[in-house]
C-alpha cells in the first residue's frame, strides 16, 4: 500500500494544526499551501492520488496526470470537478458529507445569540466604561427578547438544517422548514410553503446547498416579506443571497438583523454592499469558518483517509 504519490494542492484550506503525517503510509506525500491553475498540470502529472478543496480538476489541469486514479475533495461540494471528463479518463472522485454537521450548527446558534441577545452593544456599553459606576446595576437600553416560543424557519432539511431544527426545538422554539427541491417531506417535521415561512417566522436559518432552485433565493422581494424583527442566518452558500437585497432590507430596516457565514465571492470583496454596513448589533459576518473546528477539520482529513486506504485496497 506504500508505493502511491500523493499531491494534497491546497493543504492550507484545511489549516496549519491538522497533523496529516499519517497519509504517508500511503507512500509520498507532498504537500502545496495553495496551487494556481497554471501551477497544477506539473505538480500532479506523476501523482497517483490528489487531495484537493477548492482547484479545479479538468482537461487543463489534468491533461499530463497519466498515473492519476483517485481525487478526494476536501469538502462536500464537488462543482470543481469536471465529472465527465473524469469518467472519461477512468479517474475515481470521493467527496466528504456529514463531517460538520455539529459544528455548523452550533455557528448558527453562536451568530443568533450574538444577535438576538445585543452582545455587541453590551459589550461596548461596558469595554467603553459607561457601565462604571452606573446608576443601576443591570442597563436596560437595548432590549431583547426570549427565544423560547419564538418561529424559526429552516430553509433546506439536510442533516444540518435538521439538526438546528431539533436544538432550536428544544430551546421551545415553534419550527418549521421549506424544501428547497419540493421532494423532502419528512415524517415529525412541520413542512410550510416558502412565503409562510417568511412571513411567520422571527429567525430565518439557511442551510441549502447552491443550485438552480437556490440561487438568488433570498432576494429582495423574500426579505419584505419577512418580519420587522426578524433575524435572518445564512451557513449555506453565499450566492443563495442577494447581498444588495440584504443590505437594502437591514438599511430600510425590513428586517432586524443578519448573520453570514458565507459569501457570494470568497474571500470578501471591496465592492461587496455589505461592506458598508458597519452595525455589529445587526449584522455579524464570520469569514466561512462554520465548519472549520478542530474537531471537524480532524473527522474531516480521517474520511479522506479512510476513503485512499478503502480505494487502494480494493484497487490491489
């Protein structure tokens, strides 16, 4: 089993801190932080096996890999692989589900918190002194409410949208969930129409994957639809999101707040609206790291394993 080459292009999407000595037992291991398109063709033409995230894999890139038998995506997405061009050339593609599904959605509970609850005006109220000496010993300015009983809406019942549908069941929310592809109906789970859910709902929760059903969902007119106080999350995809819709709806004040994992262009660009939006009382934005624990990130490099060694072995 010790006699393959493996080119991991882009082992910084997975980080510094997760020890992938271990893949060597596989053979040689050689390791890029990032590969550009043009870099790729040279560094895979003699590998066995490429571990990637986010490189595309196609006819360009691939052209010159003649040993190349296996790909592992490093993620669950898999639209950076060119499929029929693989099948053609006899190359195998395995991709990763299900690695993040607790830490995604305990993001998803971290950024409502941080909304709902006004964490960033209280905690500022008390890093700039005012609350030194203060004339009560709990400040009442900025108010907030429970979330028990309040309606939650989950757009996309996968294993992590159902997953927050059952936590935020037991904080005694009131749940429901619209099927992005109309086919998931799910036995115990309250299924609306898309326009109820954005009516009735305080917190709206995202967590579909990017297609054509998708794409642009959250527009202008999904966010006047919605509640006043509503809070709107989105740990799916970026471009499931109008962001000058959302930005629009947070300065006209259609909705109360928005927490963002991910982006329409990843990293953040200059000409993104939501730049200029600088309230964090309504408007967090982490830099697509809900699914990025230690934890994760280690169940996600030992699927990779595992998946190599059941290729190899089944190979011999």
């Amino acid at each position: 089993m010790n006699n393959k080459k493996i080119v991991f292009l882009d082992a910084k999407s997975v980080g510094d801190d997760i020890n992938l000595e271990k893949f060597k037992d596989f053979g040689d291991l050689v390791l890029y932080d990032f590969s550009s398109p043009g870099e790729i063709p040279d560094r895979v033409k003699d590998a066995d096996i490429i571990i990637t995230n986010k490189c595309k894999m196609d006819r360009a890139t691939l052209g010159e890999a003649k040993k190349l038998k296996l790909i592992c995506v490093t993620a669950t997405g898999t639209n950076n692989l060119d499929k029929d061009f693989l099948d053609s050339k006899n190359i195998a593609w395995r991709n990763v589900a299900g690695y993040s599904t607790e830490t995604v959605a305990q993001h998803t509970f971290a950024m409502l918190f941080y909304l709902l609850e006004r964490l960033s005006y209280y905690d500022a109220y008390v890093k700039d002194e005012k609350y030194v000496n203060d004339t009560l010993f709990t400040h009442f300015a900025n108010h907030f409410h429970q979330l028990c009983d309040m309606k939650w809406g989950v757009i996309g019942l996968g294993a992590i949208g159902e997953r927050v549908y059952n936590i935020a069941k037991t904080f005694g929310c009131d749940m429901c969930y619209y099927s992005t592809s109309g086919r998931n109906s799910k036995e115990g789970y309250n299924r609306v129409e898309f326009d109820e859910l954005l009516k009735t709902c305080d917190i709206v929760s995202v967590h579909a994957p990017l297609n054509e059903a998708t794409e642009g969902l959250m527009n202008a007119d999904a966010f006047k639809k919605m509640k006043k106080n509503a809070i709107f999350i989105n740990v799916g995809r970026g471009p499931i999101v109008d962001e000058k819709a959302l930005y629009d709806a947070l300065v006209n004040n259609e909705i109360y707040g928005a927490g963002l994992d991910v982006l329409s262009v990843e990293p953040m660009r200059e000409d993104n609206p939501l730049v200029k939006f600088k309230d964090s009382t309504r408007l967090i934005i982490t830099p697509h790291i809900a699914w990025a624990s230690v934890e994760a990130r280690i169940n996600l490099m030992n699927i990779i394993y595992d998946q190599i060694k059941e290729y190899i072995s089944a190979d011999e």
